[in-house]
C-alpha cells in the first residue's frame, strides 16, 4: 500500500522515458512511434527516502474510436488509482485538443496533478513552458526526460503532494 504515482499524458509526450528517468534504469519501453503496447505499467519508485508506485499509462492500440479516446480510457483507470497525477506534455508542441480531453478527464477526477512540461532540453524552452501557467494546473515544471534536467525539483513537488 505505497503511494501511486500516474504518469499520463497523450502518445509520445515522453512519459516513459520520464519513468525511465526517474526508475534509473530502462524498464518502460521507449518508441518513437506512438502506441506501442507493454504489459508492464508498475514499478516500483524511490526518491529522497519515500516508495512510491509509478504508474506508466500507455499500452493503447489505436482503435476505431480514435487513439484521443483510447487515452482518455487509460487514463481514467490510472487516476482512479492514482494519489498524485504527473500530467505530461511536450512543452515543444504546446497543448493539444487530446492534451485538452486528458484533462478534462484529470480535472473530473479531482486528484492532485503536478504539470510537466516535457521536452524542456535547453533553458530556450523554459519559455513554451511557462506559457503553460495558462492551463490553471499551478506551476509547470519543465523538465527533460531525456536527458535529466529538471527531474529532481518535479520529483520534490510530486513527494511534497503526497
Ligand atoms: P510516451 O509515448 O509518452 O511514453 O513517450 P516515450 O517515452 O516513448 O517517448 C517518445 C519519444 O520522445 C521518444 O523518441 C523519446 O526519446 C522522446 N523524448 C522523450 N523525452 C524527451 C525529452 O525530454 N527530450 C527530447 N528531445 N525527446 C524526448
Ligand atoms: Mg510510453
């Protein structure tokens, strides 16, 4: 009975390398493609002292219905176990109408969400981050899953919710 952690967000925003990131090892399968399906979505996390579960959403096909729909689904299961949403977006591309209908379903859910603003790699993008402000969510977080930066101040946010 650890905490939950869920990490969601539309296809290919970075959320399993942010997993990755914050599991340190490559566990959560990476694509450059969009829905690519795992069976694995727990994992066991630490940070500062405190376990965690950190839930990896994803695994959807896309379906007759649309991959938007689909997201929304998968997300709905997560946040309903979850006790703090990691909502991810690309801070490159801004926000989405599947990013808008994620969040509609995060908002429904009245969970805790703690903004991340993916894809920040250099301190140019710290801008399209900010803008994210607009969204209503508090303070963005940017961070690059990739390559680490950022990671330690949206991991403090997320424990600090907890
Ligand atoms: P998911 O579908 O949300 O789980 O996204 P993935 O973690 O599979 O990543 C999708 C693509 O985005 C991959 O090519 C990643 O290497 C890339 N990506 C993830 N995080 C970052 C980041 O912080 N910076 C950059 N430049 N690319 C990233
Ligand atoms: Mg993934």
């Amino acid at each position: 009975n650890l905490p939950v952690v869920a990490v969601v967000g539309r296809p290919n925003v970075g959320k399993s390398t942010l997993v990755n990131r914050i599991l340190g090892r490559r566990e959560a399968v990476v694509e450059d493609v969009p829905g690519v399906t795992r069976d694995r979505v727990f994992y066991e996390a630490e940070w500062a002292g405190k376990d965690f579960w950190l839930v990896d959403t994803g695994g959807w096909e896309e379906k007759v219905d649309g991959i938007a729909y689909r997201v929304a689904e998968q997300a709905e299961v997560a946040v309903e176990l979850a006790d703090v949403v990691m909502f991810v977006v690309d801070a490159n591309v801004g926000i989405t109408t599947t990013d808008e209908q994620l969040l509609k379903v995060l908002r429904r859910s009245q969970r805790p969400i703690v903004l991340v603003a993916n894809k920040v790699d250099d301190q140019r993008g710290e801008l399209e981050a900010a803008a994210l402000w607009n969204l209503g969510l508090g303070e963005p977080f940017p961070v690059s899953a990739l390559h680490g930066r950022g990671s330690g101040d949206l991991l403090d946010a997320v424990l600090a919710v907890l």
